[in-house]
C-alpha cells in the first residue's frame, strides 16, 4: 500500500466519524 491514505484521511473525517456514530449506536441499542 501507499502512503495515499494519509491524503484521503481529512477528506474522509466525517464519513469516518458517522460509521463509528452508528456503530457505536448499534452497541448502545441492539
């Protein structure tokens, strides 16, 4: 792998925090 991920990081922040949202949703609420 490249080192591409360290540039789509701060791009995809907010994607990135809604699945760990929802995740954390499914945990609280099963």
């Amino acid at each position: 792998m490249t080192d591409n991920n360290k540039t789509d990081l701060p791009a995809n922040r907010k994607e990135l925090r809604a699945k760990v949202e929802a995740l954390l949703k499914e945990i609280d609420d099963p």
